[in-house]
C-alpha cells in the first residue's frame, strides 16, 4: 500500500500506554511497534512518568517519540494537561488508548484538541477482592465511550465487559489479539543455560513467574505455594521478574517464609525470551487476567504453563496450558507445581499462528485499520 497520500509520511499514531513496565498493556503495544510498516505508520508512545524507561532507546532507534506525562494517580489534571500539550503540538489523527476505564481521560484530552480518530481499547476487566480499584472501574465504565470514535479489545469478554454486548454484536468493536513475535519467543537451549549459569541455578528445577507485582497478579499464592514445593523440594528455584508496587510486601513474606535462598528477584528484564528458555514451568495464579501477552509468549518458547481458572481460558491455544482452581488450597498447588519437574517441552506453532497470535499478520491487520481510519478523517 501507498503512504499516506495527505503527507507523504508515515501516520503518526498516539498510544496511550501508562506505565512501561515492560509486561502487559506495552509488551503488547511494543510487539505490534517492532513489525508494522514503519514506513506507513509509525508509534508515539505516551507514557506516565517522567523517569527513564527500558523501552526509550528502543522506541528512539525505531523512529518513534517517547512523551512523558504526569502520572495520573499523582495529577489527574497535570496528566491530561500534558496530553492536550502534546496532541495539539503535534496534531495527531489518531489517537489509542490502552488504559481501559481510565482511556476516558486522554481520549477527552483528545477531543478537546480536535483529534478526529479517538480509539479506545479494553485489555482487562474487574475482579473480586480490588473494591477500591473497582468501585473506579465501575464508576467510569459509563463514560467509556463518551469521547471514543471507535472500540478495540484483546478479547470478547473484555469487549462484552467496556463497551456492551450490543455493540460486540453490531461489529463495533475491533478484535486485536495479543499476538506474539515468534521470531524472538521460539525454543532456544542456549539461551536458557545462559540464564541458569548466569543466576547459578544449573540443574535446579525452576518455577518462573513475569508480572507487576500487583493485586491481580497474585504473588501471595505464588509465593506461599513455592514455599510449600521447596520443602518438599530444595533443589527448587523461584524466579519473579518485574516491579510494582507491592514488590515490598512480597520481598517481606519471602524473608517471613524463610526462603529468601530460593527465590530470585530479576527486577524488569527485556531478555525475557531467555528467561522463559530457561523455566521448567511458568506459574501464573492470577486473581483476573484479560489474555496475558506473556502467557502467549510462553507457549511459543514451548514452555508448560499453569494458571489459575481466573484466567480466560482463551490463553490456552495450545496443550500446554493447564488451569487450576483459584480456590485450591495452597498445598495442592504445590503439589500440582511438583508434577511440572521434568515436564516435557514442546512447541505448537501452526495451533499458534492460526489462532490469530502471529505477530506479522496482525501487525500487517492493524497497519490497514490506521491506514483507512486516517482516510476515513481525511474525507
């Protein structure tokens, strides 16, 4: 396809991402950034936070633009400020947000700034035991489609969840999966054993766990049933890698449960494919997940991945996958941990690629869609 005819240069695309945590909402965003057609649309990558990012040099060196915001939870008005800033500097067409509720903020910045293609995509939905967090959801929801010219979603339930049933139904709502790049993410002994030399864990069996550590993601559980696989174990390692803000709390339990010697905090990482090379199983107790990027990439290394049911079970495109009840008691995790010792890996790219999680063609799907809504702004 031409570039765009109005410029001659690529469509610039305002993405929303919030915070870059190098896991979720902008692994996902990223993976979609390193394969489209740069030459036909390229990223803006508007983040919360003003302090530096893994993702910066890489989005520089790629020709897009890194825009630091106010975070929101410190300056809600400073954080919208600071977007109508930008949109008006740099008069976008386009602008997709990845906040969820929270999208109704920048998308009206959008509005108030004329942007025309106001895009607002649902990744995740609301759970059980997050009232505070809820309660904000469920007041927003509402107003979600207030200022969006158009809906995207990684999944239908989240699509149901945002936007309504009737507008699923009526073809509203975009589809963009959280595809994976199986150029990175594919079967590599080499690179595990760097990992395992590297962190001295040659021969251990190793649960792995990537996530913010966060409410959602469970890390009581987690750690609570690795403690229990270690004393029936010990030649049992734990690997979380990421940051949040419950990080603290999670160091402190592990020093609680004595287990400080098995458990290793990697901080954020971007050879994450080494890392899932390396792990024997990957453990995802999830009290909600919309459809974890991670979980995909996972798969694509041929990597055994337990779950909790609380995760959509749209996660499981190939057999590696195994879910397992939330409300189990922490000994029966362990023990079902413990069978995942020794767990054949395998890899199943046709089941992958014709799901919909290849990276190339979805990449190729998006580039089209920013394309005709761009033509579609310019009539």
């Amino acid at each position: 396809m031409q570039k765009n005819p109005q410029t001659e240069k690529p469509i610039r695309i305002a993405q929303i991402i919030g915070k870059a945590v190098i896991s979720g909402v902008d692994s996902v965003v990223m993976n979609y950034y390193r394969h489209i057609d740069k030459s036909r649309v390229q990223f803006d990558f508007f983040m919360d936070g003003y302090n530096p990012s893994l993702l910066d040099e890489e989005i520089l060196d790629l020709g897009g633009r890194v825009i630091k915001l106010e975070a929101y939870e410190k300056s809600m008005y400073k954080n919208i400020k600071d977007c109508r800033a930008a949109f008006e500097k740099k008069r976008y067409t386009i602008v997709h947000s990845h906040l969820n509720t929270l999208s109704v903020f920048p998308l009206y910045a959008a509005y108030r700034s004329g942007v025309p293609v106001r895009i607002a995509h649902s990744h995740s939905t609301t759970s059980r035991g997050e009232f505070t967090r809820n309660l904000m959801k469920q007041a927003l929801r509402p107003f979600s489609k207030t200022f969006a010219t158009h809906y995207a979603a990684c999944a239908d339930y989240t699509a149901r969840w945002l936007f309504g049933t009737k507008a699923v139904k009526q073809g509203k709502v975009r589809l963009i999966q959280n595809a994976v790049d199986t150029s990175r993410f594919f079967p590599d002994t080499a690179a595990g054993k760097r990992i395992r030399k590297e962190f001295k864990l040659e021969n251990r069996f190793i649960i792995g766990h990537i996530g913010r550590f966060a409410y959602q993601k469970n890390h009581e559980l987690l750690v609570r049933a690795f403690a229990e696989v270690y004393k029936k174990n010990p030649n049992t390692a734990l690997v979380l890698i990421g940051t949040g803000e419950l990080e603290t709390d999670v160091r402190r339990l592990v020093k609680e449960l004595g287990i400080e010697q098995a458990v290793i905090f990697t901080g954020l990482r971007r050879d994450i494919p080494d890392f899932l090379n390396a792990f024997d199983v990957f453990f995802l107790p999830s009290r909600y997940e919309g459809l974890p990027v991670v979980g995909m990439e996972a798969q694509a290394v041929g990597l055994p991945c337990l779950m909790s049911d609380a995760v959509t079970k749209d996660t499981a495109v190939t057999p590696l996958v195994e879910f397992f009840p939330l409300t189990a008691a922490v000994g029966e995790w362990a023990d079902k941990l413990l069978t995942y010792k020794n767990r054949e890996k395998r890899t199943y790219p046709d089941l992958l690629r014709k799901s919909g999680f290849e990276i190339k063609h979805e990449a190729e799907e998006l580039c089209r869609w920013y394309e005709d809504l761009q033509k579609s702004a310019a009539r």
